[in-house]
C-alpha cells in the first residue's frame, strides 16, 4: 500500500525512532511491503519508516536503475533494521542530496565516503557491509532520518541549497541522493 511521505516541517520527522525488538512479524513484513511501495511510486533510492509516520528503525534502499538518478551507481536492495554506522577513515565527500520529504530542493551535503553498516533483517539475520560512494551516502540519508535528521540540517554552504530547478535548470548531475 503507498503511503503519504511527510514532508519537511512535520514534527514527527524530528524525532528519534525506536528500535525494533519483533522480527519475523506479519506487521513488520507489512511495514516493509508498504515502504517499498511508497518509495517505488515516488520513484525514490531510499526509505525511512519515519517519512512515512512510523517510528522505528527500519529503512529500506536500492535500485539498479533509477531515471530520477541515470548516472548514479547501482546499489543493492536492502531492508535494514536497527541499524548501526560505522566510518572508514575522516575523508568526507561533498555531494548533492535529495529527499522524498523535502520535495524540490536539493543540496550540497558532506558525508563519510567509506563506511561499514550493520544491523538486521526483518527476519533477524545479521547484515554487515563495508561500502563506499553513493551507496555510502544514501545509507547514511536514510539512516540520518532515524535521528531525526533531514538533509537540509547538514547542509554548510547554503549557496549550495535550493530549489533544484534553480539549481540544476539542464538537469540534475550525477550522484544526487534521495
């Protein structure tokens, strides 16, 4: 079932979500169901359970192909419960973000280029990756929204913040996030 996304300005986006402590649920199948169908309308990379009203630590990402983000690299599907970053080293990498909750801007966001993830599945099997790039960055996107984070919090240089249209009038370039 696609559910509406919130968008930026409502409060529950601004609150930390709760740890899942069922797994192997009808409800959590449920939840994860309804999360890829709302990503998957809205064309997006990625999901927090928060932008859509439930507050718990599930988020979901991937696409192989994505025609909001033709140049970007593909990143496995993954449903990642509770889970837990980890950087690789202090280089940071500065790069444009988009987010499904705060539609039609985008902005320059700095993110650790290399990191590992770990946490579970909804089935409770562990998930452990090292990644780097742009499968780097929409993780730690996501992620960010179970902190109660949107991306316009991490911008720095707001010369670099807008409306993508403005912004981007030929296009979006490479390496924008959602």
């Amino acid at each position: 079932m696609i559910r509406e996304i919130l968008r930026m300005g409502d409060p529950r986006l601004y609150l930390r979500a709760e740890e899942v402590r069922a797994f192997g649920t009808q409800a959590l199948d449920a939840l994860v169901a309804d999360m890829l169908d709302t990503m998957q309308a809205a064309q997006g990379v990625g999901l927090a359970a928060p932008q859509i009203g439930v507050p718990l630590r599930v988020v979901i990402f991937g696409f192989e192909r994505n025609p909001r983000y033709p140049q970007a690299e593909a990143v496995p599907f993954t449903v990642l419960v509770n889970p837990v970053l980890t950087p690789l080293g202090d280089e940071m990498e500065e790069g444009f973000e988009g987010c499904l909750s705060v539609p039609g801007l985008r902005g320059s966001v700095p993110r650790h280029r290399r990191l590992r993830y770990t946490g579970v599945t909804p089935q409770g099997d562990v998930v452990d990756r090292t990644v780097e790039g742009f499968h780097a960055r929409v993780v730690q996107h996501e992620c960010d929204h179970l902190d109660g984070i949107l991306f316009p919090m991490r911008v720095r240089d707001f010369t670099r913040f807008g409306f993508t249209d403005v912004l981007f009038p030929n296009g979006l370039p490479a390496g924008t996030d959602d």
